[in-house]
C-alpha cells in the first residue's frame, strides 16, 4: 500500500506529458483555410530583388516567402506568427521580402481575420489601392505598408481599427489621405502610439484632436502637404518622443511649447514655415538627442540654454536667418556628432571650444559672417570626417590639425580670405578637397597627388604657383572634378601618360597660361565640362581634340583665347553650352552647328566672323536659350525661321552688319527676355508686334535705320515686362509713344532686395548690354533686375513730354536727348523718385525748370542744355551740386550755378523772380532797379519811360549790362568744361 502514492504520481507524471505533448503539438498546427490563404497570396506575387533595394532593409531582405510550402505548418513559416492557444494566424512579417504583384480587395490576404500584425513595408505592390477591406481587421494592433508601392486615395475604413498601437503607411508613390479620414484617424485611434504617415498628401491642418492623445510616443507628418498655423498652445502630450513635421512648406507656427515633464528625443521641424526666435524654454527639453530645424525662418540669436541640452547628438539649425555669435554656445555637447549651422547671418569669431566636442563627425559653418582664424589647438577630434567652413570671413592659415585629421573625407574652406601655404595632408581618406576663391600662395602640395580615394579637387582662384606636370596626376584615377583656374600655376603640356585621369568628367583650367591644348585630354572620354577660357591657345584645335567626349561633353569654354579656325564640322551631339566668345575666329558660322539638337547656349561674341547667319539658328534646337553673336562681321539679314516651340531666352546681334527688316518669326519667341539687335543696319519701321511677347524686359534697337511714327496696336498690356528700352539714334519721328509710356507696368512696381543683387541670367551666362548711361557708354557685364531705363536721344520725335512718364517711378535712366521736343518740362517727373540721371539736352523745351525736380535725392547727372528753358534755376538737394554745363545754352536761365544772377538775388525783398520783356520795350527790371532808392524815385522812373517811349539813352545802357551778363556766362562755361577736360 505504501507503493500506491508514488505509483499515482508517477502515472500522474506520464498522463501529464501525454496531455503536454498533445498540447506542444496542437500549438504547431494552424488551421488549414489559413495556411491555403497565405499560399494563394504567395502565388499572387513574384519575387523581385529590385522592389526591396531600399537601404532599410539592408540584409534583412529575402524571400520569406520561399519557406513557405504546401503540406507544412504555416505557424512555422518565416515571417507568420499564430496564436500560441488556438493557432490562428495573427502576424504577418512580410517586410523586405522582394514582392512584386498587386493587393486588391480579392486577395487571399484578407481571409485571415485574425490578424493583430501586419507588416508588408519594403516591397513593390504596383500602385495598388490601400483597400476598405483593410478596415475589417478590427482587432489589429500594428499595420504598416509603408515604402511599399500603393498609391492614390487610402480608404476612409483605415480609420475603424481603433485597437491600433502603430499605424505606419509611409509612401514615395503618391498616396493620399481625406481631410476627413485624418481627423477620423485623430478621434477614433484612442489607443495610438506610433503614427507615420510621411509623404502622404494630407492637404489639411493639423487636428487639434491629434495633438491630445497622451498615449502618443511617435509622429512622423513629414511631407505631408500640411498647412495652417501649429498650435501656440502647450503641447500635452507627456509620452512623446519623436515628433516630424519637416518638409510641410506651407505649416507656419513658433517653436513648440512643450511642458517641462516632456521626454521628447527627436524633433523636426525642418523645411516647414515656422519663425520667430528660439525660446528659453528650450532649455527645458533635457532628452533631446536630435534637433532639426533647417531651412526654416528662425531668427535672432541662439539662446544660451541650448547648451544644456547635454544629450543632443544631432543639431541642424542652417539654412534660417539667425544672427549672433556662437563662439562659447556649444562648450557643454560633448555628445555632438553632428553639428550643422550653415547659412545662417552668424559672426564673430569661430566656435572655441571645438576641442571639446570630442564626437563630432560632421561640421558645417558655411554661408555665415564668421571672421577670425581657425583654431589652431586643437586635436582629439578623431571622428571628425565632414569639415565644411566656406564663404565666411575667416583670415589666417590653415591650422595644421585639419591636415591631420585621421577621419576626414571632405574638407571645404572655399570663399574665405585664408593666406598662407598649403601644408602636406597626412590622410589617405580625403575623398573631396576644396580650398577655391583664399589667398593661398606657394606649390600644390605633393601630398595631394598621393590621394588615391580623392574624387573631388578644386584649388582655382589663389595664389598658387609652380609648374603643373600632367604625369602628378597618375595615382588619381578616382578623380572626377580638378579646377586649378586663376592661379599663377604653369600648366606642362608634355606627358609620358596618356592615361592620366581616366574618369575626369569636369576640368577647370582657365588662366592657367595654357599656349596649346593639353595633349593628356587626347583620351578622355567621360569629360563633361570643359574650361580652357583666358589661357594662350592660339591658331586651329588639333584634329584629336574634336574626338574628346564625342558622346559625353555638355559644356566647352575656350572664350578669350586667340583661336582663328574652327572646324566645320561639329562633333558634340550632346553639347549643352558651347562658348568660344572673344577669340580670333575668322570666316562663317559651320552649318554643321545645326546638328546640335541639345544646344542650349551659343556664345560667338567679340570674334571676326563674317557671312550670313544660318538659317536653321531660329528652329535647330528646341532647347537654345542663348544665342549670342554680338561684335562680329555678319551680314545680310536675321533668318526668318524662328519656330512656335522654340524657348530662346536671349538673342543678342549687336555689333554686325546685319541689315533688312525684322523677320516677323520673332513673334515666336514666347520665352524672349532680352533682345539686342543695336548697331547694325536694320532698316524697319517700329516692330510694335513685338508688345505681346509676355516675358520681354530688354528691347534694344539703338544705332541703326529704323524710322517713322511709333504707333502701338490695341493691345491690352503692350510690353507688361519691359525695363530697358533703346530706341536711341534712329530716325523715328512723330510725337513719344505715349501708348507705351504710360504701361510700362514693369517701370511702376520694380523692387529692389536690400540683402542681395539679382542680376538677369543663369549661372553660367549672364544678360548684359550696351546703353548710355550719365552721359557715357557702357556695356554691362550683368543686368540688374532693378535697371530701368528709356533712351529715345538722337531721333526725330517732336511735340511735348507727356506727363504720364510721371508714373514710372521706377524708372533710373530716362534719356530724351537731341530730338525736337518742345514746351514745358511736365512737373510730374518729381515722381521719380529713383531717378539717377535725366537728360533732355539739345531739345527746344521752354518754360520754367520745375521746382519738383530739386525732390530728386537720387539724381547724380542732370542735362538740360541747349534748350529754352528760362527763369530761375532751382535750389535744393542735389540741384546744389550741378554744374554750368547742366544748363548751358538756355539764355533765358539764371542763378546758381551760372555766373548770371536773377534780378530777385540782388534785390532784398523780391515780389517777382521773373523777366518779362513787353513788345514796346518795357522792362520791370527798371523799376527793381531804383526800387532801393525810394517808391518816389521808382515811380518817377517808371513814369518817365511811359512819357518818352524808348529813350535811347537808357535802352544803350541797360542792353551794355546784358552784354557783359552773357559774356561773363560763356567765360564761366568754357572755364568750367576746360576743367573737366
């Protein structure tokens, strides 16, 4: 009896692992309708490497899918998770899997209702729909199709899985997101910690509702077409860690308010529209490793409590408008890696205690106002692989530590005023160099050519000297940019190598004092850019230079050489920018250059080219926006083959012989902003039909044989963008087109950015012209956006100035010199109120000088000579600086600056400033005259000149005096121009 417990126990024992292994194997088994679904939704994809080649996969993709096999316990699958008591499948893991197929409301997928998770993200599931099906999986906790190639509308039903912790539907393919469905989202998601929606077009402001939910740990809204005002309100949302909201363009606000008990660690607010200056409050976000505000408005100087965030690892604050020093800001983050303060408006002197941040991996300072030397101590920066310090104001030399740093990959002190020798880099790793636009002096290091992994080199515009042979280059075969312009390096065009620089795509050799072209290109075929421009290269190209980068070569500059020939034929069918301005080039422009297709800048200026202009330049390419032939020997007339689709932005004939009418096809020339057609021998009537091109805002006709009444057509807004007009020596006649003056809209409204010039052009060409400015010619390197000016001098016009020019207040230049106007000066020019230089001379204009004119403070060069202008001349302003010859040959003007002064100066209280000469000789200067002598004596005066009618002996003495007035004005005058001369 005393057996029988333990025997119980031990058929307890065996009964217990009979039921257990029943158990262990029931756990295994899910049930069959589960394990065909998840085969048939295998067999609805293939398997596609490419659909998961995103990085965030890495080595985690394969095909899960493969393990997945008929007759086998699905719940053993990868990435399929059942229920440990019932076996029902309730996870799918099918991320980084390499599906490509489609998922549509058929699929297999949505027969497992009993799903909880379900990961899909990383595959390629062919812009198919995010399905209301997807809504019936009530029970679902975390759903993410992210990255995954759905697209257009996510269905409403999305927003009825209110169990859900983590909904991640980020997207690259244009899904979209109802206004109404977002806030359905914020109300209904009660349980919510994780939501990412990045790139997801939302178009709505932000719900208030989603900003309250405390159980929120995670927020990704990047790019998310998010608009509206962020709440100034304190955020309540005590759990939150990660909050993005960067890339929403139009989403304004202020720095968040986060309470004080907030464990945020990842803020971005970056491309967004918020301004305003940084709270101090921001000292209060003690967890916060990573702070992205880039490309923001944020303004005024970095508070100093930022510096207590002693856990920040990442710090991005460029691309604002925030000002200050930022010297002692950072001595506390040791924990730094990655420090960005780029374009921003910083100064004072550079951060000092650099030595301290001992983590940091990437430095950028650049497009500040930061001045001073480099730190020169510095050292235990050993991490340090991205230094970029450009366009500052740093002065001294190159602190020995940045040529040692072990890590470093790219190193950019570009646009500073750093002086001093290159030393010699002590690491292998340097991949990217640029030390352009300093005062460096002395030899290129010979380190540099030792940099096997270096791709990038630019070293242009310094000091630098010595002899460049191209064997240095030998060991650089990774090398894809060299610029070594602007120096005082003399470039050896001997080699023993014809395989130096085998994958260069961009060389820069201007001014390098190149006399023939650089036999070591002889073999390059990936060459993009090409620059050759300011060097000594004289005569014709060699034959092998016409096969460098037949296929690859966008852009050639040999400009300021002393070329003569150029081939015929053409062989770059690729080329995009083809500049051989200011050379020697002598006979016709080659036909051939019609079979560049690509072509979008042609610069031939300043040569010796002769012949027409081939007729296929208006419609060869459908990509030209510059074609600049000006100062050459063309003749006969412009082709009149300008196509519909043509997109020429600057078309420039000045300077040749070119003559006949205008060729109607320019009508074309939509895109047209610049056309200079001055000095030549165009012989045309006004083109008025050029008013309806949209984008015009430089018309010059100067210098050649156009004549007649200018006479505009009924249309609307003539010229709406037109800022410079040269119509200057020509022979139109008639009265000023008033038609035009008074629409110049483009004239009424400029304005002028104080931060910065904005010039007319692109980046590799800039608009210029020749017009006549303060009495000089000049020809414009670059066109200001703000340059407004008229020139009609030197035609035929006649009658009045109208008074509507008044409503150009915009305009500079305003030149009506040498024509046949006449009357008044209108008043109204005192709009005017940039004005910088009028010139109305050789006219027949009579009448007073308008005292509105002396409301001028920007005129520096007035010309109202050889005119009728009479009275006195105005005082005030810049009036008080203006010489005789402003006023010369008006004989009816007086006072300052002529030598002639109005009777009202001599007198001590003048009622009157004017002369008035009566038919019968009466003169009230007579009476002015003895006004100081006593009414009595003036009445008499007066009284007797009425009585006796001219006395002979009076008018002798009073017309002497006249006399000696005039000859004292043109000794005055011819003194004053023999000093200028």
């Amino acid at each position: 009896m005393m057996y029988w417990p333990i025997l119980s126990f031990l058929l307890f024992l065996s009964y217990s692992q009979v039921n257990c292994s029943s158990f262990s194997n029931s756990t295994k088994l899910c049930p069959h309708h589960q394990s065909s679904a998840l085969l048939r939704l295998k067999q609805s994809f293939s398997i596609d490497v490419s659909a998961s080649s995103s990085d965030d996969c890495n080595s985690a993709s394969f095909a899960k899918t493969d393990s997945w096999k008929e007759g086998t316990d699905c719940c053993s699958w990868d990435g399929v998770t059942c229920n440990s008591f019932t076996g029902h499948v309730i996870g799918v893991d099918l991320s980084c899997s390499g599906l490509y197929g489609s998922i549509d409301s058929s699929s297999s997928l949505f027969l497992l209702h009993h799903l909880r998770r379900l990961n899909l993200a990383f595959n390629d599931f062919n812009k198919s729909s995010i399905s209301a099906k997807f809504g019936q999986f009530r029970r679902m906790t975390h759903l993410n199709l992210s990255s995954s190639g759905f697209s257009g509308m996510i269905a409403p039903e999305i927003s009825h899985l209110s169990d859900l912790v983590s909904l991640d539907l980020s997207s690259y393919n244009g899904l979209r997101l109802e206004t109404s469905t977002f806030i359905a989202l914020a109300q209904n998601l009660t349980k919510l910690q994780k939501l990412h929606l990045r790139r997801i077009n939302i178009s709505s402001i932000i719900p208030r509702s989603l900003l309250n939910l405390s159980s929120f740990t995670a927020m990704d809204l990047s790019f998310c077409n998010l608009h509206g005002r962020f709440p100034d309100d304190d955020l309540h949302l005590p759990n939150l860690k990660v909050l993005k909201l960067g890339g929403n363009y139009h989403l304004s606000g202020y720095f968040p308010k986060f309470n004080k008990t907030n464990s945020i660690l990842l803020l971005d607010l970056s491309v967004t529209d918020f301004a305003g200056e940084l709270p101090s409050s921001i000292g209060s976000l003690n967890s916060l490793e990573s702070l992205d505000l880039s490309h923001c408005y944020f303004s005024g100087s970095i508070p100093s409590v930022l510096g207590n965030l002693t856990k920040i690892t990442y710090l991005d604050l460029s691309k604002n408008q925030f000002t200050g020093e930022i010297s002692h800001i950072f001595d506390k983050l040791r924990k730094l890696t990655v420090l960005d303060l780029s374009s921003n408006s910083f100064t004072g002197e550079f951060i000092s205690s650099l030595d301290n941040l001992t983590e940091l991996s990437f430095l950028d300072l650049s497009n500040n106002m930061l001045e001073g030397v480099i730190p020169i101590h510095v050292k235990e920066l050993l991490g340090l692989s991205t230094v970029h310090l450009s366009n500052n104001l740093l002065n001294g030399t190159i602190p020995s530590w940045l040529f040692s740093l072990p890590s470093l990959t790219e190193l950019d002190l570009s646009h500073n005023k750093l002086t001093g020798h290159i030393n010699e880099f002590q690491s292998n790793s340097l991949n990217s160099i640029d030390l352009s636009d300093n005062e460096l002096d002395g030899p290129i290091p010979s380190s540099i050519f030792e940099l096997v992994n270096l791709t990038y080199l630019q070293l242009s515009s310094n000091n630098l000297s010595g002899i460049v042979e191209t064997d240095m280059f030998i060991n650089l075969e990774n090398l894809i940019y060299l610029g070594l312009s602007n120096n005082v390096l003399m470039l050896s065009n001997y080699s023993n190598s014809n395989c130096a620089l085998p994958n260069l795509e961009t060389l820069l050799l201007s001014s390098c004092n190149i006399s023939e072209f650089p036999r070591f290109l002889c073999n390059q075929e990936a060459l993009l850019f090409l620059d050759l421009s300011n060097n000594k290269i004289h005569g014709e190209l060699p034959k092998w230079a016409w096969n460098i980068g037949t296929e690859t070569l966008s852009v050639l500059d040999l400009s300021h050489n002393m070329l003569t020939r150029f081939e015929i034929r053409v062989p770059w069918k690729n080329m995009l920018v083809l500049d051989l301005h200011s050379n020697f080039l002598q006979g016709p422009l080659p036909s051939l250059i019609c079979e560049m297709g690509f072509i979008q800048l042609l610069h031939f200026s300043n040569n010796n080219l002769s012949g027409l202009i081939p007729p296929c330049l208006g419609s060869f390419s459908e990509f030209l926006s510059v074609l600049d032939l000006r100062m050459n020997q063309l003749q006969g007339t412009i082709p009149d083959t300008f196509s519909k689709s043509n997109v020429i932005r600057n078309l420039d004939f000045n300077g040749n012989h070119l003559e006949g009418p205008l060729p109607k096809s320019l009508i074309n020339c939509s895109k047209l902003q610049v056309l200079d057609l001055g000095n030549n021998r165009i012989n045309d009537t006004f083109p008025y039909w050029l008013e309806t091109l949209p984008e015009l805002q430089v018309l010059s006709l100067r210098s050649n044989r156009f004549h007649g009444h200018i006479r505009g057509s009924n249309f609307r807004f003539p010229f709406s963008k037109l800022r410079v007009m040269d119509l200057s020596r020509n022979e139109f006649s008639g009265s000023l087109p008033e038609m035009y003056l008074k629409n110049f809209k483009a004239m009424m409204n400029v304005t002028e950015k104080k931060t910065k010039l904005n010039y007319m052009g692109e980046y590799y060409y800039q608009d210029r012209m020749m017009v006549t400015i303060k009495g000089f010619e000049y020809g414009f390197v670059r066109i200001m956006f703000t340059f407004t000016t008229i020139d009609l001098s030197s035609n035929r016009f006649q009658g009045n100035i109208p008074d509507s020019i008044g409503s150009l207040i915009s305009l500079r230049e305003l030149n009506l010199s040498h024509n046949n106007l006449t009357g008044h000066i209108p008043s109204s020019l005192g709009n005017l109120m940039v004005l910088e230089s009028l010139d109305f001379s050789s006219n027949k204009l009579d009448g007073k000088i308008p005292t509105e004119l002396t409301s001028l403070t920007f005129l520096e060069v007035l010309n109202l000579s050889n005119n009728h202008l009479t009275g006195v001349i105005p005082r005030g302003y810049q009036f008080n600086s203006f010489a005789n010859n402003s006023y010369a040959g008006n004989m009816g003007l007086c006072g300052f600056p002529l030598s002639k002064r109005c009777v009202a100066d001599e007198a001590p209280q003048a009622p009157n400033e004017e002369e008035v000469d009566s038919d019968n000789g009466f003169d009230w200067k007579v009476i002015l005259m003895g006004y100081g002598c006593g009414l009595v004596v003036g009445l008499s005066t007066g009284c007797l000149i009425f009585s006796t009618g001219k006395p002979e002996w009076f008018v002798r003495m009073v017309e002497k005096d006249r006399r000696k007035k005039v000859r004292r004005s043109t000794r005055s005058t011819r003194s004053h121009r023999a000093r200028r001369i």
